[in-house]
C-alpha cells in the first residue's frame, strides 16, 4: 500500500516534470541539433540561447515590464482588498451580499470578452502600452480574489481581537495597520501569491494593451515564435525563464500553500 | 471481555532533531480486571491518552507488552483487539443515518443484516436515541453525537474494552451531569469494562470503582475514591485530588520525632531511616482551632455555604483548613492542630509509614 | 460569526468597488453599446436591435463553438477532479517529501499560459517532441497539427498536465484537516480503506472539491491562451473553443457587433452556471 502510494505520486511528478525537461534541455541545444537530430539531453551544450536574451534589451526589458506590472498589480490588489475584505468579515451593510457576489462575477468574466473594450478603454485615458494599465487591468480578477481569500483569513480571527484593540483606545486606522495586518500576514501571504501567480501567467490582456514599451516576455516569446520562423532554441531558453520567479514564488511560499488553501477557501 | 495488563510498559516520541529522547510514559505496569469501571486520572501531558492508544494499539509501546488474558496482544492490530473507544471530540460519520452509523462497525465485521437490526434497536434504545434513529447523524448535538460514538462501541458483542478520552470536553455542563451518569448506569447494564480517561477529579471519582492517577509518566497511585483522598500515596495525588488540596509542609525529623512549624507533632516514621527532610501533608478537612494547637495568623475566610475555608499562616507557610458551617472560627490568637490520624508524612514526594509516637 | 451593521463599512469597500468597475463597467457598457448597434466603418454606428444576438444564437458556428467548449469543459472535469483525489490521497502527510512534492506540484500553475502552450508545442511535435517521438515510436501514427483527435487528446492533456495540481492542492489541504480521531475511530470500527475515503474523506472534502469543480469549470471555460498557442485552434476548427472563436470574430474580422452579443452570451452562459452552483453548494451546507 505505502509503495502504491509513493508510485503514484512520483509517477505524477514525473508527469509534471517530463515537458520540463524537454523545454529546459532543448534550451541547451543549438538550433541544429534541435532539427536535425533527436537527442534526449543536449550533445553540444550551447549557452547562446540565454546569451542573446541577456544581451538583447528587446529580450530583457520584457522581463522587467513582466515583473513591473505584475508587482505594481499584486501591491494595488492586496492593499485596497485589505480594507474590503475587513468590511464583508466584520459588518453588515447595504447591499453587501450582492456586492460581493458582484466582486466574485468579475473572476468569472472571460478575459477575451474584455479584450477589446480593455484596449479602447485605456486607449481613451492615455494609458495604453504602460505598465500601470496592464496591472489595473489584472485588478478585475485579482482583486475579487484577494477580497476572497483575505476575508476567509479574517472570519477566523476571533472578533474579540478588534473588540479589545478598541477599548484599549486604539483608533480603527492604528488598530488594523499595527495588530490587525500583523495578525492575519499568512493570509496576505497567500493573497499575494495568487496575485502574482494569475498576473505572471496571463497573457492575452497583458498583450492588448501593451505593443512596445510595456510589453511583456511573454508576448516577446509569441512574436519570436511566429516572425523569426524556427528559433526554438531561443523560445525554449526564454520559456525555461519565465518559470524561474513562479519557482522562487513557490519555494518562499510552500509551508502556505496547504494552509492557504484549507483556510482561504480559495 | 478480558482482563488487560500492562507490562513495564515505556514509550518515547521520536525526539525532534537536537534533542534528548523524552519518555512520555515512563514505567507502566497495571491491570485492568475484567468488568470494572476504570478513571485514568491526571493533568494534562501526563501521558494518559498515550497510554489509551497503546491499550487500543493505535500507538505500540517502546518497550514493554499489552497482555489480554495473559495473551500477547503488543503487536496485534487495533480491529483484532476488539476495542472502543469514545474521543474527545464527537465523531460521527456525517453522510449515514444514526441507524447507519450504530450498525457501520457491525457490518465491517460482516455481520447479517437480520441480526444487526434488533442489536442495533437495542442499544438505541439504551442511549434514548430511538427517536433520532433515521436522522441524519450530522444533525445532532454534540451530546447526541457522543452518544453515537459510545453507541458504535456498545452494539459490538465482543468489545473486551471501552475507552473514553475526556468524553465531556465540548458538551454542555447541565447536560454533562447527564450523561455521566447514563455511563454508570450503562456500566451497570453491560458490565464492559470501562476506562475513563479525564483530568477533572469530580467526574473520575464520581464515575470509577477505581481511580488510576497519572503523573509525569508513572502511575502514581491506584485506588478507590476514598484511599485516594484518605491515604495519598504521594504528593502530587493529595494535592490534585480534595478542593483545596492537601496542605504540605516542610517537617524535620528530631529524635525520631517530626517537627513541623515549631513543634513535635505526635508522630514519626515507622523504619528508621537516615534521612532528615519530610514533607507532612493534612487535607484541609483535617486540620481545625484547638486551644492548645500551634499559633497562627488568620488571613481570610471564604464561606462556600454549607462550609468555610479559612487561610491561616504561620511561619510564612499558609494552610488551608475547612470550618463547618456551625462551627466558630475564634476571633482573637486561634490555634490550629492537625488530626494524627490523618496526618501523612512524605519523603521525595512518595508517603512513607508511620506510627505515633509521644509528643 | 453575528456581524454588526455598519453602513460606514461601505468606505473601506469603496476602493475596489472604484477599480473594479472602471475595469468592468465601461467595458461592459461599450460591449452592450455594440451589441446592439450596425456599423459599416467610419465611426457611424446604427441601432441594430437584438440582431446580432439572434444572429449568434442560431448560427452554427456559435452552436459548434459551444458543443466543444462543453465537451472539453467536461472531459478535463472527469479527468482532472478524481485524478487529483487521487493524488492527493497518495501524497506523504508529514516529513520533509511534504514540502518537496508540494513545491513540484504547484509548478505548473505559475507558468505563463502561453509558454505552456509553446512547451506542449514542442513537447509533441512529431519530429522534434519527445511525446510525439514517443507515442510514434509505439507504432501509432500520431501528428496533433493535422489529426482532430490527436489535437484534441494533446490540448486535454496539456490541461490535465497544467491543472490538475490545483485539485491536488485544495484536496490536499482538504484531507490534512481532517482529525486523526476520525481517521482512529474508523480503524476501531473496522472500516476498509474504501469506507474511510467513501464515509469520511469524501464528505469532508465536499466544500474544497466545490470550490475546485467551480475554479476549474470557470477557467477552463475561459481558456484561450493554451490551445491557441498550441494548436491555434486546429485543424480546421476542431479545437477552436468560445474564446478563441471570439477572439477570431472580433479582432481578426472585426465584426464588432455580433462578437460583442456573442461575449454577453458567453458571459452569461458562464455566469447561469456558477449561480446554480453556488446556490445548490450554499443550500447544501445550511442543511
């Protein structure tokens, strides 16, 4: 039963692994090698690929747009859902049932039926091919879903926390930012970490409304790929990037994942 | 039905890196006869439910053996043990009926349908939970719920034990009363042997014909409720059993004699021995104003109603002492005595025999 | 938890009610606004009627482009939630393999979509794939770019690859909250391993697989990047899914309007579901 077990779980990881592999290892072959022969790991190792994108500010400067935006994003998201997701925890108000169903309809929203009016919207307010405008474009998903998650965090502080922090004087704004946030850091931790995720691997907004100087890796690698013909060493070696910061994200985050997930109701 | 015994039985945790093997039962050696309604009394982290788990096998000893009727059961798996056993927190298997969860064990092992019904009405019928027996088991209260995990233990025909581990922690207190005493009756009813395992002295003295007490990873003491508060074996039963607790004092021993506060005290130690240090412990029953007693001060009364706790001290040592209702407490220089019947003396923390001696 | 009301908590929601409805209102408005209206250029626009949504609603295309979105919505549905139990189930509960399977786990959610589209791309390509060399080298003609099935098997796949680790996660964290005294009861009981997952597993795990089944029914409805990276909906049109017609429709043949009824209709559509959902998910626990 127990080598059952552990077949399974390797067999999936090695599943998970497996087109990796072949992304990081063709990243080592030369353009030849990857056409013209079959090999299972790279015979003549070559560091060109990464070379040329360290190198190549058109290469390089996608990733610092990715990652500008995408931190810009998880910042506004988990700062402004911070406040929101201590209203829906904690009181009653007009309307704050539909509103939070509201919130949550906006995660559900298909990203291509946004695409274009995205790409008028922030064309008419002069903020088209920045990065603020594919970080607040993100902010339709990523705030109801911190929203979410934070407030699942909070239900589970005792209200007797607040209630105390009161009447020992503290004003509402002093209590939050000094017990309150301090209370509830692995939650924000787990909010953030989806923030970045979903703003890290979506594409197809952050394409819309980018087309030079915001524009994301992501986007570099798909105009690589259907331009430049065959440059498959190149847009394996840029892929094998883009899975470094996730791989960091997650190594930071692993004792959360389990706990975020059973108590964020993600 | 079996009598259990426990032989030499040790167990460690696996020690966290860095750090010294600790054993959460230290030496264990105990039985349990066949029929009788046991508590397993002791404050928290004093190895209890570690002990529990190594009678149902959920955990097996470092070292040691779990005999059933002088039958090696140490390596035998929990479901062969023919065991129950109630937990602290109800639980119930949420999707199934009441009917559904009494019968669950009864199924697993195979039993017919037409022989598990009756059985399982019977029972149902025992705990009051006729009523509810199509219901879905989610739906109760925790009483309820607590119910059907003891339920679950009684409708098996072959339990050779039933253990509780704090069964009352998460029920209301009015209905706590309840429910300790549908266990006695039920006790009486089945004649299973019982083991109660709890850290509150009123229900295991008002629940067990025999209280095991449990300190630091030994058995302490074993005994009825009254040797436990007569005679306590050792310092840590006198003072976790009695509210308050058994006074203990420091006491020196002169000329075979031992002094307590300034004074002899009557009685001394039945084989010599060299040492000189003694503790001398009195419940607070069994001290009381005497004119010709040892002087003290008087700090505060407490009237509990049908009786008064007084505070006295004397020699920077406060004791305690429980004045009868009727009784006067003198208002000017009061003088206490202790009774030498039930006065015990303590060395390193264990009771030693004594004899009176004159003062 | 009894809330207090509180009409002043309506400032501390005011900040994302703001950012959120400059992202979702307007949009949503301009969408309505060409839904309803003709253009023939020029910015001269003509109020069309429900039109367009007529139009959508009985072509065929639309009617096609749903078939194959719900079969796949489906099909990775069947595969993914008890593959992920599965997992789940077999996952080490304590130790230092914890972390190590978790952290290899959740690998593939935090890669960008359309990188994941390129490395299934070249993962089963039948020249220079290692899947594709594979399962050709096992005697079965197999070329995703030209055979509808092969496509369709490498995109579900490819989604059961990037996905099923978030119903490992959920299920995961599911089963590590589970008491051990459920787990010790039923061994007193004497329950088989099939009736503590069937009696006790499973019914505890009910909220987190709602909340997986949802997820995974919401973004794999939604999904666009993957197989219009990896397949970019072919051949033909076997694997072109709402969005990516939808995309097709808007920006590469610039109807406006009937893309704009076709996106309400797809909203809508996703919208009906998670409604029933959840409210069939909220009467069930209130019980």
């Amino acid at each position: 039963m127990r080598f059952q077990k552990w077949l399974v779980t390797t067999l999936y990881i090695l599943f998970l692994l497996l087109p990796i592999y072949w992304l990081v290892s063709m990243s080592f072959k030369t353009t030849n090698e990857i056409l013209g022969v079959f090999s299972l790991w790279p015979i003549e190792f070559t560091l060109d690929n990464y070379r040329k994108i360290f190198t190549d500010p058109t290469w390089y400067n996608g990733y610092i747009n990715s990652l500008i935006y995408v931190v810009i994003n998880t910042v506004i998201s988990v700062s402004v859902a911070l406040p929101a997701a201590y209203a829906f925890s904690r009181y009653r108000f007009l309307g704050d049932k539909h509103l939070f169903f509201w919130l949550l309809t906006n995660r559900m929203a298909p990203p291509a039926v946004f695409a274009l009016p995205f790409f008028q919207l922030y064309s008419a307010t002069g903020l088209f091919d920045t990065h603020i405008a594919v970080a607040l474009a993100h902010c339709l998903f990523n705030i109801p879903l911190a929203v979410w998650i934070l407030e699942g965090f909070m239900s589970g502080v005792p209200k007797e926390l607040d209630e105390t922090a009161y009447l020992d004087g503290y004003s509402f704004w002093r209590f939050f930012i000094r017990i309150f946030i301090p209370t509830i850091a692995a939650g924000i931790g787990v909010a953030m970490f989806f923030c970045f995720m979903y703003s890290w691997v979506e594409l197809l907004l952050a394409k819309t409304l980018t087309s030079v100087d915001a524009k994301p890796i992501a986007a570099t690698m798909t105009r690589t790929a259907s331009t430049s013909g065959y440059e498959l060493g190149l847009l394996a070696a840029a892929g094998t990037l883009t899975i470094i910061p996730g791989a960091f994200v997650i190594y930071f985050v692993r004792n959360y994942i389990a706990k975020g997930f059973a108590l964020g109701r993600v | 039905m079996a009598r259990i015994e426990l032989k030499n039985i040790r167990h460690s945790y696996p020690a966290a890196k860095g750090e010294d093997q600790v054993w959460a039962l230290e030496e264990v050696n105990q039985v349990w006869e066949d029929g009788g309604a046991y508590a397993l009394l002791g404050p928290s982290g004093c190895g209890k439910t570690t002990l529990l788990n190594i009678i149902s096998g959920l955990l097996t000893p470092t070292e040691g053996s779990v005999l059933f009727d002088d039958k090696n059961m140490t390596q035998v798996a929990t479901i062969d043990r023919h065991i129950a056993q109630v937990f602290q927190f109800p639980v119930v298997y949420d999707t199934m009926t009441v009917y559904q969860n009494l019968a669950f064990p009864l199924r697993n092992r195979g039993m017919n349908h037409s022989d598990i019904e009756p059985r399982v009405k019977e029972i149902a019928e025992m705990l009051d939970l006729t009523e509810s027996l199509y219901n879905r088991a989610a739906g109760l209260t925790a009483d309820g719920k607590q119910k059907i995990s003891l339920g679950r233990g009684l409708v098996r025909p072959d339990v050779n034990v039933i253990m509780f581990d704090e069964p009352l922690t998460v029920i209301d207190p009015h209905l706590k009363w309840q429910l300790r005493s549908k266990l006695k009756q039920l006790h009486q009813q089945v004649g299973t042997t019982m083991i109660y395992v709890t850290h509150d002295q009123t229900e295991a003295l008002t629940f067990a014909e025999t209280v095991v007490v449990m300190y630091e990873g030994r058995v302490v003491q074993v005994g009825t409720p009254v040797e436990l508060f007569e005679e306590p074996k050792h310092t840590f039963v006198g003072h976790f059993i009695g509210s308050p607790g058994m006074n203990l004092l420091p006491c020196e021993n002169v000329d075979r004699k031992a002094h307590c506060l300034g004074s002899a005290l009557g009685i001394a130690e039945k084989n010599e021995t060299q040492s000189e240090q003694f503790q001398v412990g009195v419940r607070p029953e069994f001290v009381y104003f005497d004119e010709v007693g040892i002087p003290v001060n008087l700090n505060k009364v407490d009237d509990l109603g049908r009786y008064k706790v007084a505070e006295v001290e004397t020699h920077g040592h406060v004791i305690k002492m429980i004045v009868d209702e009727g009784e006067d407490i003198p208002g000017e220089n009061p003088r206490i005595c202790f009774d030498l019947d039930h006065t015990r003396l303590y060395r390193d923390g264990w009771m030693v025999e004594t004899e009176e001696v004159m003062p | 938890m009894n809330k207090i009301s509180n009409q002043r908590a309506w400032w501390l929601v005011v900040p994302v009610v703001v950012l959120v409805a400059f992202n979702a209102l307007i949009p949503l408005m301009t969408v309505v606004n060409y839904s309803v209206q003709e253009t023939f250029g020029n910015n001269l626009f003509f109020w069309h009627g429900v039109g367009w949504f007529e139009q959508v609603l009985t072509s065929e295309r639309f009617h096609a482009s749903l078939f194959r979105q719900l079969a796949f919505t489906g099909m990775i549905l069947i595969i993914e939630v008890p593959l992920g139990i599965a997992v789940a189930l077999c996952m080490p509960r304590k130790g230092p393999w914890v972390s190590v399977c978790l952290v290899l786990m959740a690998l593939p959610l935090l890669i960008p979509w359309n990188v994941v589209g390129a490395m299934w791309n070249i993962f089963a390509l039948p020249d220079i794939g290692l899947l594709g060399r594979m399962i050709n080298g096992l005697g079965i003609d197999y070329n995703f770019t030209q055979q509808p099935v092969a496509a369709w098997s490498t995109t579900v796949l490819m989604d059961v690859w990037h996905w099923t680790s978030l119903v490992v996660l959920l299920t995961y964290a599911g089963l590590c909250s589970i008491p051990d005294a459920y787990y010790q009861a039923a061994r007193i009981d004497g329950a088989s391993s099939w009736s503590v997952f069937r009696f006790i597993q499973l019914p505890k795990l009910k909220r987190v697989l709602t909340i997986a089944v949802l997820l995974r029914f919401m973004d794999s409805f939604m999904i666009y990047t993957e197989p219009f990276v990896l397949t970019g909906g072919g051949p033909g049109n076997t694997t072109t899914f709402l969005s990516i017609d939808l995309v097709k429709i808007a920006l590469g043949q610039f109807d406006l309007g009937p893309a704009a009824a076709m996106s309400l209709i797809y909203f809508l559509v996703v919208l009906l579901v998670c409604w029933v959902f959840y409210t069939a998910m909220m009467r069930n626990e209130e019980q």
